[in-house]
C-alpha cells in the first residue's frame, strides 16, 4: 500500500514538475487569465487541501490530474499537511504564465507561500483557460 502511494505522489509530483520546469522563470500571464481570478482560485484550493476535501479538489481537476490525484494520495498529502500544525495566513502570492511547447495550450502558474503553526509550506498550482486545476505541488 505505501508503494502504491509513493508511486502515484510521484506522478503527481513529475506532472507538476514538467509543467513547471517548461516555462521560463517570470514568464507573462496570457491575457486569458485574471491573475486576481488566478489568486483566488489558488487560495480556495489550499483552503480545500486544509479542509481535507477530496471531492472537490477531484471535481475541480483536469482529466489528467484526476487520473493521479486519487483519494489515496490526497490522504497522503493531508496528513503532511497537518504536520504543520493549523493554517495561519497566505504570506506571499506570485502568479506567472506558462505555453505548453508540445500542445500549445496556455497555463497559469500561481506560487503561494503559507504559514501554519509550525511550518511554512510553498505552493505551486497550475490551471487551465477554463480553470480546471492541472497541477498540484506543496513543499
């Protein structure tokens, strides 16, 4: 069982890192995004993500995050989460634009820094025109 939930946070993980890693450092935000739309959507899915809420971070998610983030390893990242104690504050929020050199499509790429009693935690997520979440990644 803990196989299975390492190999499916590690898919996760490389599909989030692949994104990530194709677009330049500060790359413009295409004019089909909101970055103020693009914010708040990254703090409701953090919100979600501390309120343990699968169902919805799964509703919300493209077709390709969905087939990894699984129910299982959400659990997995609830329970780092929680290592850190109860959230305090979002303390720094940057969004950036990032195109898919194979497909074309363009992405938005929101980094938010949070506090919690113990731990700060940095996340890095991703979302489509249509803001169906594409990627996930915390640190």
């Amino acid at each position: 069982m803990k196989k299975t939930k390492f190999k499916s946070l590690l898919v996760v993980t490389l599909c989030i890192l692949f994104l990530a890693g194709c677009s330049g450092p500060g790359s413009k935000l295409s004019e089909d995004f909101d970055e103020a739309v693009v914010k708040d959507y990254a703090k409701q899915v953090i919100t979600l993500i501390n309120n343990n809420d699968s169902e919805a971070l799964i509703k919300m998610s493209t077709v390709q995050l969905k087939e990894v983030l699984t129910k299982e390893t959400l659990a997995s990242v609830y329970e780092a989460i929680a290592k850190g104690g109860e959230f305090k504050e979002f303390s720094d929020i940057s969004v950036d634009g990032h195109k898919d050199e194979t497909t074309e499509e363009e992405f938005a790429v929101s980094a938010i820094k949070t506090k919690y009693d113990s731990k700060k935690f940095t996340y890095t997520i991703t979302f489509t025109k249509d803001m169906k979440l594409a990627g996930l990644f915390y640190k």
